[in-house]
C-alpha cells in the first residue's frame, strides 16, 4: 500500500532541502554548539582561503570571495552536519593550471563546473566516482601535497620569479638560495615552528585521558581551543611584526601586498574578457582553453567532498545523500561565480575541527560564512602587511598530513598490484596533476578489464575435464574461456569431456552465448559431451532462450560426473 500523497510530497520536499529534516528540531543546545563551532572554523578559514588563493595563483581576497557562499547554500542543501565547503590546497593547485592566474578565468571556470555538478546530480550520475580508485586518490594526495608544500619554500625564502612548474621549480629554488631574506627565513621557519608545537600538542591533549581533575580538563580544553586556532594567531602575529617593522622604515619582510577593499560585488559572472591590447576573448575561447579541466576539476571536487563527508558520516553515525551532496557543491560553484569565486569543495581540515568542536547542524556554517564576510568588509587593509612567509608556513603544515607514505606500506601488504595505479598517479602528477589522475584511472581500468578477460579457472581432472568459472562471463573472457576448453578438452591427448561449473557466474551476455554454441557444436562433431552445472536461475533463462544444440545441465558436479560416466539422467533440452 502507497503512502498518502501528502506524505509522499512531505518527503521529496526533505529530500531536495535537507534543511526542513534538522531546522523543526533546532534548540538553544544547537545554537550553542553551532556558533561554538562555526566560530572557531571561521578563525581557521579566513587564514587558509588567503593561502589558498595564493596556491591557486589569485590576488588573496578571491579565497574569501570563495570561502563564504558554500556556508549558506550548503546550510539548506546539504545532508552533513559536519563537513565545510570552501577553497582548499587540492582544488587550489588544480585550478592553478587552467587560470593562469586570471580570475576572469577563474569564475568561468567556477560557473561551468557547478553547471556539471548540478547536471551529474540530476542525472544521477554520482556512480562515475566509483572508478577512481583508493590507490589513485591516494596517490594524487600525496603528490599534490608534496608540490603545494614545496612551492611554498620560495615564499619561507623570499624568492622571486620561480616557475611553477615542479621540476623547474625544485631547480631554481635550490639554484636561487643565495638570493634568500634573512627576515622572511627567520619569520617563516618560527611560523612553522609555533604550527608544528600546536598541532602537536593538539594532538596530544586529544589522546590524552579524560580521568583528570575539572581544573586540568579545563585547562586542557583551553590549551587545545588555542591550538585549533593556530592559523589565525600566526597570522595575526605575523601581521603585527611586519607593521611594525614598515612603520619603522625597514622592510624585512615580502608582504601579501595591496587586497581590494570590501565585499565583492554580486553580480552575473563575466563571460568574456577584454585583454591589454583590446583583445576580446569570448566565452567559447574561454571554455576552450579551460580544456581538460572542465572534466578533472568537478570530478575531483565532488570526489573529495564526498569523501569527507562519507568518512565523517560514518565516524557520527548518520548517512549522507550522495546526490545531494552533489547538487549542493554544483549550487555552491554556480552562486559562487556570482561573487567571484573560484572553484571549492570540502576541506578536510576544516571539517574536522566543525566536528571536533561539537557542531550539531550545517547551521554552524552560516556562523563561519559570516566571520569571513566581516574580515572581508573590515579586515582588508590589514591584508596587505600579511607576510608571504607566514601564509607558506600555514599551507605546509595544512597540506604536510596528507603526505601519508604509510600507504605504500599498507597496499604492499594487501596487494601489490595496487601499487601500479599508486605510483602511476603519484609520479606524473609532478609533471601535471591532471594528466596523473588520467594515468592512475587508465591504468586501474585496464587492470580492471584484465581481470574480466582472465578469471580465475580452476581445473581439475576426473577422467572428464572439470572447469571452476569464479566471475560472470562476459565479452572480454571469450577468447580466454574458448582456449582453456580446447587445451583441456577438445585438444587433450586423448579428447574428453567437460563439465563447466558454473555455480559462480552470475552473469553472462550475448557474446559468451555464441561462443558457447560453436564449442558445443564441435563437442558435438568429435562425440564428447559438455554439461553445466550450478547454473542461477538467470544464467539458466538467457542459455535456455539462445537455443543451444544439446545444452545439458545439472544442480552440482558429482551429477555431472554421474551423467557422464553412464549414469542415466533425463534433463536434457
């Protein structure tokens, strides 16, 4: 019996604005818990999405341009309570290779990929993730953070006019560091000093024992509140070291340098840009010159996302949509483009420290998207003496726990084949991300289709020759399937019968029939016999429907082998 229509309506309605699940039940405990929450995640983000614009090649204020409107839109479309949408090290370095460090370049491209995200959320093509495998997500990571974090060592040095690309990179790092500032390499390596002590003892005060006096758990919770904020107090302190050293006349530090004031217009993102010269490059131009990335960026961007917020999901104990989390990332990137954005996602990092703090609803980050929008309207100016240095420092350590070579270790153990999409991925992500996510996929579909072309058969010999199929039979497996019946059967010395046994094939097609038919036709030509056995009802109906010369088949082997040694049998078709 179907549900009443005002019952079946009430749902769908939950199901496109998850809001309307969790806003009936919102308390003062919420309220609490959320602004607790979104405050602190709003100290971490405004010092990260300045960071980030830079790794994506952007003035800084396009990382808070970024950095707000997935805390609204996310609010009432997501399925998380957890999870954090904004620029991140991984997005950041992607973009960084289609942009060229234009944003007009850098809207459009956040345009077109919330229109594809949105598109594969209404086609309800979520399945596509599922043929990035771990090995190749992990290899990108690793790769990713080793090229993000090492780009940064220019800005810890004070260097100037480094490529970016990796190799040319590491060269002229190491051939430019005579040209190093003593002000920017003090300054930057005790930013990374104080954010590697905080991390550390955050992480120690979280694996520490709760059986301890209020006064120390409180204690505790203070020291661990302050470490959660490390970004923003590095910067803040940074920021005051280098005004005074500028208003002093001196200049020892490279500074972030002049930010546009104020919030960013709200307006239809630009579809075309008037160069220097009075060069008109028009949307298709644009669209074209995105390439490839129109394709990684949105893949990648919804698979991180989706992970997270799977990963925390499970760590709460509550399901995420998959689709709609889809939809809201596209809704994010289109509304995005509207205020200047460049592509985001969901930030680990971020993430982690909404949960760890006790975030109740997405509501916490209307409370973050707020703090990033009064740093925007009040804080711009300050921006300009933010040094470089202190922003590599904090990007370092952002990006330094995703270089997880623990992974090598663990796929070595498990299955070492693995290790082929894993190093694939990671060694060509340094010539070019995209091309080491396309190689780390091409290699894990191919090892994918040889695995369907040559399943495991286990032969055995009791006078007839007995085939143990272990998959379904499909196209690919025909060629192989058709030479170990001969070798075994039709071409053994002498010829013998064949038993297939196929109580684990749950699927076969057209092309694996035909092929059946012909072998049984020259089973039938040389006077021996082949009989299925265990066939699933499935499996059955398809081979009955094709009309098989003598097509025999049995429950088990051992009838089989009864049948063929004279036993007599009568279900024959």
């Amino acid at each position: 019996m179907e549900p009443p229509i005002g019952i079946r309506w009430s749902a769908a309605l939950r199901s496109c604005f998850p809001i309307l699940s969790w806003l009936p039940r919102y308390n003062l405990t919420c309220v609490k818990m959320d602004v607790i929450a979104g405050v602190t995640v709003g100290l971490t983000t405004v010092p990260q999405a300045l960071a980030y614009a830079a790794v994506a090649g952007l003035p800084v204020q396009y990382g808070l341009y970024s950095a707000f409107m997935g805390c609204f839109v996310y609010c009432i479309f997501g399925t998380s309570k957890d999870i954090t949408l904004g620029p991140t090290a991984i997005m950041s370095l992607l973009c960084s290779g289609y942009i060229g460090g234009d944003p007009v370049f850098a809207v459009v491209l956040t345009l077109l990929c919330g229109v594809i995200q949105a598109g594969m959320a209404l086609l309800r093509l979520g399945f596509l993730l599922d043929f990035i495998s771990y090995p190749v997500i992990k290899g990108f990571t690793c790769a990713a953070a080793v090229t993000i974090g090492f780009g940064q060592v220019k800005n810890i040095l004070g260097l100037k006019e480094i490529p970016q690309q990796f190799f040319l990179q590491v060269y002229y790092t190491f051939h430019k560091i005579p040209e190093a500032r003593v002000g920017d390499v003090i300054l930057g390596l005790c930013c990374l000093f104080f954010l590697i002590m905080m991390t550390l003892m955050k992480n120690t005060l979280g694996s520490a024992e709760d059986e301890a006096p209020s006064l120390v758990r409180s204690a505790r919770g203070l020291v661990w509140s302050i470490a959660t904020i490390r970004n923003a107090l590095v910067v803040v302190a940074a920021v005051a070291v280098a005004y005074s050293s500028e208003v002093t006349g001196h200049h020892f530090f490279s500074l972030t340098g002049k930010t546009a004031k104020g919030l960013p217009p709200f307006k239809a993102p630009p579809l075309s840009e008037i160069v220097a010269n009075g060069t008109v490059i028009t949307f298709s131009e644009i669209a074209k010159d995105l390439g490839g990335g129109l394709a990684v960026i949105p893949l990648m961007g919804v698979l991180e996302s989706i992970a997270i917020a799977k990963a925390f999901g499970s760590q709460n104990n509550y399901r995420i949509d998959a689709n709609q989390e889809l939809f809201a990332i596209g809704l994010t990137n289109i509304m995005g483009s509207f205020v200047s954005a460049y592509p985001v996602t969901g930030s680990f990092g971020r993430t982690a420290v909404n949960s760890q703090t006790g975030v109740r609803t997405p509501a916490g980050g209307i409370v973050t998207g707020v703090i990033v929008l009064l740093s925007l309207a009040f804080l711009m100016p300050l921006f300009f003496f933010i040094p470089k240095a202190s922003l590599a420092a904090v990007i370092i350590c952002a990006v330094s726990p995703m270089m997880d070579f623990r992974v090598p270790v663990q796929l070595w153990r498990v299955k070492r084949l693995d290790l082929v999409p894993f190093m694939v991925t990671f060694l060509v992500s340094f010539w070019e991300v995209q091309y080491g996510i396309v190689g780390g996929v091409a290699v894990s579909a191919l090892m994918l289709l040889y695995i369907m072309a040559r399943p495991k058969v286990k032969v055995s010999d009791h006078g007839v020759a007995v085939l143990e199929l272990d998959s379904g039979l499909n196209f690919p497996v025909t060629e192989h399937l058709s030479r170990l019946v001969y070798t075994h059967a039709l071409h053994a010395s002498p010829p013998r019968c064949l038993v297939l046994d196929c109580s684990h094939v749950s699927s076969i097609d057209f092309t694996v029939v035909h092929e059946l038919n012909e072998l049984l036709k020259q089973f039938q030509l040389t006077g021996l016999s082949l009989i299925f056995t265990g066939l699933k009802p499935s499996v059955l109906k398809v081979l009955l429907a094709a009309d098989l010369p003598v097509f025999r088949h049995t429950d088990g082997v051992d009838e089989a082998l009864q049948l063929l040694n004279g036993i007599h049998y009568d279900q024959q078709f």
